[in-house]
C-alpha cells in the first residue's frame, strides 16, 4: 500500500486542473510538471524566464493551489528531494544549493541552533492546539486496558518507538518494542490479540513495514494509536486514535521534539492513572 507524497498530490492537482487553467497558468503548469527535479534549484526569475510569463504569474500559480506564494509552493519539491536523500552530509549539501533565494539560511552551529530551537518552540506551542483532550483520554483508556502493547516506529521514528517502550515498561506494562531484528517483522507482532494495543509512529516517507504491520494489527482485531503526520497517512484508516503532530523543520531536516512531548504526555497519563488506581485501591 502506497500513500503518495504532498509533491505527488500537488503533481495530480495541477493534471487534474490543467484544461480549466488560463494559457499562462497552462504553461506555467508544463514546465512545473516538466521539470520537478530541477525546480528546487531555480529562482523564480529563472523558472518564469523559462516557462516565458511574468513572475507575477507564478504568484497566481501557486495561490491557484492553495499556497500563500510560489516559494511556498517550491518547499514541496525542496522538501521532496530532500526526503529522497537518506545520506544527511548529501542533504545538507543539498540543502544549501536549493537555499539560493534564502541569504539568511544558518550556517554556523550558533545560527543552526537557534534556528532549532526557533521553530521547535513554534511547534510546541502548536501541539497542543492540534491535539485534541477527548483523543487523549482515549488513547489513555485503551493503553490502560491493554494487556500488551506492541510498538511500531522504524527509521527516524525508532526513538519515540524506544522511548514509549522504556516508559511504559517502567509503569510494569507488558510492552514489546516491534524492531524488525533479523527480518522479523510480522513474526514479532503475529501473536496480537484484541486485548492488546498497537502504537504506531510513522512519517512521510511511510516505512511499507509500518503499514504492513499496522494492517496485519487491524485484521487480528488489536486496538491502534497512531502518530503521524498527515489526515493522508495510512496510519489514520486502522488506528482508533491518530495524532496529527507536525514537527518543525530546517533545511529539510524534521525534528522529533514534538512527537517526544506526546509520548511523554501518554506516558505522564497512564502514571497518574495508575497512581489514582492504587490510591484508590488503599482508602
């Protein structure tokens, strides 16, 4: 199962649009769907030079797609090329040749890190507002009723996966971290039950092992918590609960600082309910 990335959806818009746009926005649509691989290197001078309209037309472009402005629209193939290169001292050298209308890009560890902590601070602030208290509750009560809970977050994703796993084990839940070691996949999650919980953590580009996983979860009757990225994620169609967590980025470089409060949160949750339990428990 595949889910198409945002350059990929934004690629199917413009085709899907492409008989009812005005001859320029025509030819502003050609050249973009033409040449996604080298958009990212370009100025907007440069790509309205080539696909021979104004630059004001490119504005219109991309406003036609719902962004605020063609540089916006431009971080959708940056972010893509970005995605597709797994070598981060590469995507760091990508990342400055795609930078060429962005003089104030951060180049010194002073200037990285404040950059960092800039927009991580931003998405913090957000978190909160985008998750919703009832999602949390839930996800709550159905890790509290778990008799297993079985977690799932490769790549990128491993840490909070790690993370939430030694949590929760430290709450004396029975918690299995799902790694995949020795190919084992499917083998690690084959005895799930509906009595357990499946938590799954996974971000565009989504790990096919993920969604294999997730799916097989579903059709043993297991509940699901997702944390994700996208309403798009094919997480979101088997999961009970699913977070939508939009971590900050630099340069094409994703942080997990958000996605970690939230797994803290879960954590710091079924603490307290277990201590109210047992408080209870001795009145």
């Amino acid at each position: 199962m595949a889910t198409p990335s945002q350059l990929a959806q934004l690629q199917d818009q413009i085709r899907t649009s492409y008989d009812s746009l005005s001859k320029r926005l025509k030819q502003v649509a050609r050249y973009i769907l033409d040449n996604g691989n080298t958009i990212p290197f370009e100025t907007i001078a440069s790509i309205a030079e080539k696909a021979d309209v104004p630059p004001s037309t490119l504005i219109r472009f991309a406003n036609n797609y719902g962004f605020d402005g063609f540089n916006e629209m431009k971080q959708v193939f940056r972010q893509h090329l970005m995605e597709g290169t797994v070598n981060y001292a590469e995507r760091a050298s990508l990342s400055r040749q795609t930078a060429s209308e962005d003089p104030g890009a951060p180049e010194t560890p002073a200037e990285i890190l404040k950059v960092f902590s800039m927009v991580n601070e931003q998405a913090l602030q957000q978190l909160s507002g985008q998750i919703k208290a009832e999602d949390l509750e839930h996800a709550v009560k159905l890790l509290d009723e778990a008799e297993n809970i079985y977690v799932i977050g490769f790549r990128r994703s491993f840490s909070i996966a790690a993370y939430l796993t030694y949590a929760f084990r430290h709450l004396e839940r029975r918690t299995f971290l799902i790694d995949g070691l020795g190919g084992m996949f499917t083998e690690q999650l084959n005895m799930v039950r509906p009595t357990d919980v499946v938590i799954s953590i996974s971000n565009s580009p989504y790990a096919q092992e993920v969604v294999d996983l997730v799916s097989m979860g579903a059709a043993q009757g297991a509940k699901q918590i997702a944390i994700t990225d996208s309403l798009v994620s094919p997480l979101t169609a088997f999961s009970e609960v699913c977070f939508i967590v939009r971590e900050a980025q630099v340069d094409g470089f994703r942080s997990q600082i958000a996605s970690m409060c939230l797994a803290q949160t879960l954590m710091m949750s079924l603490a307290l309910k277990n201590a109210h339990k047992i408080a209870a428990s001795t009145q």
